[in-house]
C-alpha cells in the first residue's frame, strides 16, 4: 500500500497547455508539500499545506496553483504550461520535523 | 536564506573501499539536518535526522555527524546497493517555515 501516491507518473504535453497532479497520502499526516527536481537534481520546495491551509509559498510563477480538498489531496494545477516547467514534481507528506515521505515523482516534459 | 553545500559532486567507490560525504550548511538557528537517500527514477528516503552538534546516527554501514557548520555521512565498507544519490537537508527555527532546504546532492556509485 504505497504511503504517498502521486499520478500521472510521466507528463508530456505542448507548450500552452494546462495540466493537473495528483497526490494522495494515506499516513495520516497534517502537512503536505510539493517540490520541483531540476535537471541538476536540485530539489526546491514550492507550497506548503497543514490541514489544507497554505503556509509555504515560495517564489513560483503564479501559473502554478496548489489545491487541497482534504488533508490527505494535495494537487497541483499548471497552466500556460512553459519550457521551462519542465522537472520531476515531488508530493510529500509529513508529519514530524522534516521527516518527509515522497511520493515517486511526476516527469513533466514540456515539447 | 538557508544554504546548504554538498560535496563532492559525484563519487566512485570500490566495494569495500570506505569514505565520507560532506554536507555543509548556513542556516539561522539549526532546528535539524536530514540526510536522504535517492534511487534513479524514485523519491528520496529519509535516511537520519541530526539534532545538535556532536550528535551522532548509524544504520547499517551509514553513520552521520554534525558540527556547528557540517555534517559528514560516512559509508562503512560500502556494498553496490549503496549506490545512490545521497541528499543533505536542513530546517531552521524560522517559526511556522516547515521547508527542508535541500543541497544538490552526491551522487554514489559503488562498484563491484
């Protein structure tokens, strides 16, 4: 019973587009976050959520919209989707002090 | 803003033949410093979590330290299925700021 599931796992799409990610945790955690992979394989985190309030929103374009209908969804929504926004997207989920469980990563290629 | 340096950049080990990672870190108050592991293609797994300075964790061949600006992940005799990128994180006492502010990362490579 995988403990942070995210979907798709692999993305492609055109330049324009918009696209959604899901993420679900089924450990009971109050906060959840998503992260973006670069190429380099820097990992940065984007938002924050405990128990669906948002309290971590770093410096992301704000064609990037996270939306939590419950503490165990977290999901990511893209539009006018650029070149650039092409990573590995990251759910995580955690419950105490920095111990954070990943989901396995959504590939997001931008053609 | 939190910082966190790691090196080197990428390591080839023989089997057996022990090393260390580096995880350097600026931070403004040190509320701790994680250490995860990465598989290609996979999430990164917690490995440890360090506390304060002097503190020490071991599991299996890994065995992490802190100092006030480092931390060190030593590897023990190391086995091909240790092979894997290897992150360095840190969280500071900014109240209310849950991120884990993560280093780019060495990657390991043990060959057989």
């Amino acid at each position: 019973d995988t403990a942070v599931s995210q979907t798709p796992k692999y993305l492609v799409t055109q330049m324009g587009n918009d696209k959604s990610i899901k993420c679900e945790q089924n450990l009971g955690h109050d906060t959840m976050y998503w992260y973006k992979q670069d190429s380099k394989k820097f990992l940065k985190i984007m938002f924050s959520y405990n128990n669906k309030e948002l309290i971590i929103n770093e410096t992301v374009p704000n064609r990037f919209s996270p939306k939590s209908p419950d503490k165990a969804h977290l999901n990511l929504h893209i539009n006018s989707l650029e070149l650039g926004d092409s990573a590995v997207y990251f759910c995580a989920s955690s419950q105490d002090l920095g111990i954070a469980f990943f989901g396995q990563g959504t590939r997001l290629t931008v053609v | 803003e939190d910082q966190v340096t790691q090196s080197p950049e990428a390591l080839r080990l023989q089997e057996g033949e022990s090393s260390s990672l580096n995880c350097s870190y600026t931070v403004s108050g040190l509320r701790g410093l994680f250490w995860y592991r990465q598989d290609p293609g996979k999430g990164p797994e917690f490995l440890f979590t360090l506390y304060s300075a002097g503190e020490e964790k071991e599991k299996e061949r890994l065995k992490a330290t802190l100092t006030k600006k480092e931390s060190f992940l030593h590897i023990t005799a190391p086995k091909p299925e240790d092979s894997a990128t290897y992150l360095c994180a840190v969280q500071g006492t900014n109240f209310g700021n849950e991120k884990l502010t993560f280093g780019t990362g060495t990657r390991l490579t043990i060959i057989p």
